[in-house]
C-alpha cells in the first residue's frame, strides 16, 4: 500500500502571517486543523482577523511568555515563517523544549540545513527546512528538463503519467466533449482530469467539451503514454536553449544548475550585477540590458530560444515580458509556416497573479511562497494522505490515499457516485492486484485500496470525508 489512512486533524502553531503563514493559514483551516498564530505586526493581525479563523496572538515569536499563551504545550507543529532565518531556526529549538514533536521552518540561507552544513537540520531540531528560492530553482530546472515540450509529471512511482497540453484549433480535442475523446481513443483506458479555461479551473466530467486555448492535464499509464501522445497529435522536442531574464538569487541558481547540461543565456538589467554575474557564471553567456525591450531580447537570440524564463523582482516585468517574448516569436515566423514554440515560465511573487500569468503570458507561474507553502503541506498531510503533486497553472491537487472500510467511495462504481463529487473531484486511478490502474466509470474501489484523487484545492476536506468511514 502507498497511500495514508485518514487521521484526525492536529493543532498546528504558525509564528508569522507575512506571505507564507497567512497561504497556509487559509488552506489549513479550510481543512479544519486547529491553528494558533503568533505575529508582531498589528497591522497583519487586523487584515488576518477579518479573513481567517484562528487564535491570533500579537506578540514577539522570541517571548516565551508568548508561546505559553498559545499553548504550545498542547501543540502538534510548529511552523516557523517568519522573516527572519535565526528566529525561525531558534524557534525550532524553543518548540523541542516545549514537547511539539513536528517542526517546520522556512530560512532563505542555503548555509544551514542541508547535511553537508555546519548546522544541519538535525541540529536545529528541524523535522522539514524549507529554502524557497532553491525550491523555485529546482522546479524550473526541472520544468526545463522534461522530455517533451509538454510537462509530463511522474506519480505513483512512475506507473501513471500525467500529461499537460495546450488545446489549440486543430487539435482533435478541440469542440469535443470528453465521452466523444474517450469514444475516439477507446484502445486504452485515460482521463482528462483537469481543465485551465482563462483564470478558472475545471474538475470536468464526461459532458465537459474541450474548447481551443484550454490548457488541460491527461493520465494515463506509462506504457500508454507514447500512443496517446500520437493519437492526440502532442509532439515530444528536447528543449536545448534557455533565456532567463533577470539575475537575483533564482536566476542566478537556475544559470549554475542548468549551465553544463544546456545552452543558456542571462540577461541583466543593472551594468555592475551583469558584470559579477558574468565572472561568476563560467558557462553562461551573460548580456547586460533591459529584457522588457523588445529589440534587446531580440539582439540577444529570442527567436533561437525553446524556453525563456523571467525572474526579475517585479511581477509585471515578469508577466509582460512573456507575453512579448511570446509575441516577437509568433511574429518572426513566416504567414504560411507553423511558429515555433516557446515556453515560457514566469516568477511571480503575488498570489492573486498566477493565474492570470498563466492564462495571458506564461505557459507556467510560479510563486515562491506558494511553492513553500505547499511544500510544508504536503508534509503536514502525511498523517492522512501523501501529496503526489500540485499542477501549475492549476487550482488542482493531486493525493494519494486508502479508502478505509464502509466509506462512501466503496459503496458503488465510480460512473454511480458521480452526484457525490460532482465537479469536485475524480477519481484518477487505482492500485489493484499490484499494480496501478486508470480508473473508468465502472471501477469499483475496495477497502484498503490506494487510490489516486484529483481535486481542486479547495475540495480536499471533501476528499477527506469520501474516504472516512
């Protein structure tokens, strides 16, 4: 078995509400955990009291006296977020003495932590560190990475695949609804799981029609995934030129992680950053200029690009530079050729945007709170379910979790329990007779089975009571 029985929610002590501790705030009391928060600044207590329900306590995260308010105590986890690296890592210290057995903490310093580090996270008593600019890093490495110009995400050690795609007009998929595509390509069992239409995403169902412009995620199993690319006229491109924009901490890492295995190019606005940049970065050819002028990104080999990423501080730049790199490549191409493609991957530091980014820029926004936060939730929920992915561009979740006996997802096969979780969830695939399956309408699932859920995530406490007794 891989997935995790359900377990009861715990009492959880954030110190912080700047960025990251208000996202989880949100997202944990939504699926009914108990949260306690400590914070300094009145003015993040008032905003957080008209949005959240949870004990707020204005005080210093260093007062002891503080923390014997909030009950720590009495505390499950402790979830350091505040700006300060030495408070969060003491933090983590203070909460040992006081018996919480679970500690998280955010430090944006790649100098403690790791095992290799003078203080590891053993030492700082830490059960999870999380570096944000380094998770933001590694993703767009790996982004880049892929085999295929379409992100194709692993889970279920690698058994099912999780494709994402565009839907263009001349795609087959385009103006079909979903029991149609199914009909079409009947040869093997997969699934549209989730649909990105402008800023809103979709849970479809079967009567969903697929229109040009949505961007949707398909499963399917490994051994299927190389026909069901073919049939659907999704082609697989190495991607071999990369063009960041911007050089602070996250391009800087992107450049030294991708440097000695593709082509990559930096571009800088500030004269003095491009100079340490490019004596720092041996196998990255550094440009100084402003990457917001067309001209400039031109000069510097846009139209030769596979995948340019904007990293810059400023989420406007970031936004709108992909929508003009974007722009300069479609209008390169000759009338009658194909364009082509270049994705695109947008840093963007407010919540609000990313789903804007990603419908008018970028293929793919990220934000590195967002991608934090969900680290640690993804920690916190192993208790009652594992976390195998979250889609980006997509309000969706993808867990892993065992049904427990008499639930109500064993009671009928899946195509009968669809007025259960209606446009809420569906249900991916099954491990069963050892090994992983795609579900259909007709599936049944047992007790104790695995179970792969798609979700938005909002609706995971909906998941969470499917899969109860």
């Amino acid at each position: 078995m891989f997935g995790k029985k359900i377990a009861a929610p715990e009492n959880i002590l954030i110190l912080g509400l700047g960025g990251v501790g208000l996202y989880l705030a949100k997202r944990l009391i939504h699926e009914e955990y108990a949260i306690t928060i400590i914070e300094s600044d009145p003015k993040l207590i008032m905003h957080a009291d008209g949005q959240i329900d949870a004990r707020l306590i204005h005080g210093n995260a260093m007062s002891i006296n503080c923390w014997k308010e909030a009950d720590a105590d009495k505390m499950d986890y402790l979830i350091a977020v505040t700006d300060n690296d030495a408070v969060n890592m003491m933090a983590s210290m203070i909460a040992d003495r006081f018996g919480i057995k679970r500690k998280i903490a955010r430090v944006r310093s790649l100098e403690f932590g790791n095992p290799d580090s003078l203080l590891t996270a053993g030492d700082l008593k830490l059960d999870l560190l999380i570096h944000p600019e380094e998770l933001v890093a590694q993703e767009i490495v790996r982004l880049i990475k892929i085999n295929s110009s379409n992100e194709i995400i692993d889970i279920a050690q690698g058994e099912i695949k999780l494709l994402a795609t565009g839907i263009d007009d001349l795609s087959p998929m385009a103006n079909r609804n979903l029991k149609e595509i199914a009909g079409m390509y009947s040869e093997f069992p997969f699934r549209v799981v989730a649909v990105a239409r402008g800023i809103t995403t979709i849970i479809p169902n079967g009567n969903q029609v697929l229109l040009p412009q949505d961007h949707i995620f398909i499963m399917a199993a490994h051994e299927h995934l190389p026909r069901l690319m073919e049939l659907t006229g999704i082609s697989k491109s190495r991607q071999q030129k990369v063009m960041l924009l911007g050089g602070g901490l996250v391009g800087t890492r992107v450049a030294e992680l991708l440097q000695r295995s593709v082509s990559v190019k930096l571009v800088e606005k500030d004269e003095q950053r491009a100079l340490e940049l490019s004596l720092e970065l041996a196998n990255t050819e550094v440009l100084h200029g402003d990457g917001s002028d067309g001209d400039v990104l031109t000069m510097a080999g846009l139209l030769d690009t596979d995948t340019f990423v904007t990293t810059t501080g400023e989420n406007e730049t970031n936004i709108m530079t992909c929508l003009l790199a974007k722009h300069l490549k479609q209008k390169s191409q000759p009338k009658n050729g194909k364009a082509k493609d270049c994705k695109t991957i947008a840093l963007v530091n407010k919540e609000d945007y990313l789903v804007l980014a990603a419908t008018i820029g970028s293929d793919i926004a990220l934000n590195k709170k967002v991608m934090a936060g969900n680290e640690i939730l993804k920690f916190i929920r192993r208790s009652e379910f594992l976390s195998v992915a979250h889609l980006h561009g997509f309000d969706t979740e993808v867990v892993e979790l065992v049904a427990a006996n008499k639930s109500s997802i064993t009671k009928k096969p899946l195509s009968k329990l669809d007025s259960f979780f209606h446009d809420k969830l569906i249900i991916g695939a099954v491990f069963r007779d050892n090994k992983w399956h795609v579900a259909v309408g007709n599936t049944h699932i047992q007790a104790d089975e695995s179970v792969i859920v798609i979700c938005t995530s909002r609706h995971l406490k909906d998941v969470r009571k499917l899969f109860i007794a």
